[in-house]
C-alpha cells in the first residue's frame, strides 16, 4: 500500500493532509459565502461549485437530494452514493469517515431512524461548522459530528454497526492505519460500504500520479488489489471492489464492501 513513484519525492504525509484541510475548508467556506472566484467542486472537479456527473452531488437521486439542505448536496465532493449500497436498517449506528458538508450522515439518520444513530468525523473545522449547521436546519437529532483524523478515530471499540466513507479514503496518506481503525471501530459482524476512486491493477503509483493530484483524489488512490489485500491485512471477509465509473484513464469510481466476522 504504499504511494510513492520512481523519479518523484513523495510528498511529506504532514503536507499532503494540510493541503486536504485547505481545499475542504476553502470548499465549506464558498458553500456559506460563494464567490465566483472561491468554490470546491468534485472531488476532482475544478475551482466553483459544479455538479459534475463524476463527482459531487450530482451522484444522488432525486429523492435523496431532496432530503438534505441544499448547502449539504452543494458541499458533497465525493465520487459516489454510499448510502445507495450501504443497505441501512432501522437501529444501527453508522459513521462517516471524512463526513464534510453532512450529507451522508443526514441521510444515514433518516435512514436508520431515531433508535439508530449516525456520526460523522472530519478534520476541518470550517466543514463540521457547515455539517452541524446542515443538522439543524434539517431538524435532524439522531447525528453528532466530530472532529478527527481517519487514521486515529475518536470512537470507541465496537461503537458502530456501519463504516461508510464518500472518496475519503484516498486522501490518507496512511489507508492500512485507516482500515485497521475502521475494523477497530466495528462491531463484530459489522460491515463496510465505501465509494471511492480505484486504480486498475495495471498502473503503477507514478502512473497514477500522472493522472491527478493527491488532494484531487487521483495520486492516492490504490489499485484494486491493493486495496482488497489492505482490507484482508487489516482482518475483514468478504471483501469486494467493484466499479462503478470512470474518472480518468485507468481510475474509476468504486464501491468497497467487507465484513468484520462475529
């Protein structure tokens, strides 16, 4: 699992996530106050606040678009619908890695309804200001949003049935430290449902770097391979990474599955 290329220095981990922070808070920041020359986009999107039908919220039907303020659809840079696969029930208490505007969460908690419980952790503050505002414009009780690396979860041991995630993932310059967490987190018989951009096997981390930034979700991504072998190294079954579409060449939007076992 590892993200560096011949002939190019990898840039230092601290840098990368203070380059992540900037380009989420400075996406929250022109959701609540836009400008024609501030915006986030799509993950891999641009500089405004376009749905592109790769990214962002344009992923989300109708009827779930419906259900969240539009500061929450407009803030979404994700690269797919993990609601759509995660198969919630009534009860169960789900977390959002890398919850940003909210979107996920809010839709979690409805689905889930008022004995279940969602939670979202983002480290940037300007996106858990905009996610708690989304909350409570939504009228939305069942969720809390903290503040937290991915990699070092503020969660206890077996504090949630569900670990979804909306082209996160990528961003970590350390997966297997985010994957052992999210195994940690679970509860036994947990599982995943992750959306996420997947390189195929044949490109090497320099050629995917070629691609794309990191904090553009490209140059992080791991391959298919890499990523089941970091879900199987990190102890969960059934694993799976299908795609769904194409963002550039050899890189595609993915739903990630696996099961912690009882």
């Amino acid at each position: 699992m590892t993200e560096s290329g011949p002939g190019k220095q990898q840039p230092q981990a601290d840098d990368v996530r203070d380059q992540v922070r900037a380009r989420y808070a400075a996406a929250a920041l022109a959701v609540t106050a836009p400008s024609p020359s501030d915006g986030g986009g799509g993950c891999c999107a641009g500089t405004t606040l376009e749905l592109d039908d790769r990214f962002g919220g344009a992923l989300y039907d109708a009827q779930s678009a419906g259900q969240v303020p539009a500061e929450a659809l407009l803030a979404s840079l994700g690269c797919g619908n993990p609601i759509a696969v995660a198969d919630l029930a009534p009860g169960e208490r789900v977390l959002d890695l890398g919850s940003g505007g909210g979107i996920d969460v809010l839709l979690s908690a409805r689905r889930v309804g008022p004995t279940g419980f969602a939670y979202g952790v983002d480290m940037t503050p300007e996106m858990l200001d905009l996610a708690r505002a989304n909350a409570e414009k939504a009228g939305v009780a069942n969720v809390e949003f903290l503040q937290g690396a991915i990699e070092d979860l503020p969660l206890a041991d077996g504090s949630v049935d569900v670990v979804i995630s909306n082209c996160v993932v990528n961003l970590s310059t350390d997966k297997a430290a985010v994957l052992r967490e999210v195994h940690r987190v679970l509860a036994p018989g947990g599982r995943v449902g992750i959306s996420d951009v997947v390189a195929e096997d044949r490109l090497s981390p320099a050629e995917r770097a070629e691609r794309g930034s990191h904090v553009g979700c490209i140059a992080g991504a791991l391959s298919r391979s890499e990523y089941l072998d970091g879900l199987r190294a990190a102890g969960f079954a059934d694993v799976d990474v299908a795609f769904t579409h194409e963002v550039a060449d050899g890189m595609h939007g993915a739903i990630v599955r696996a099961v912690k076992p009882s």
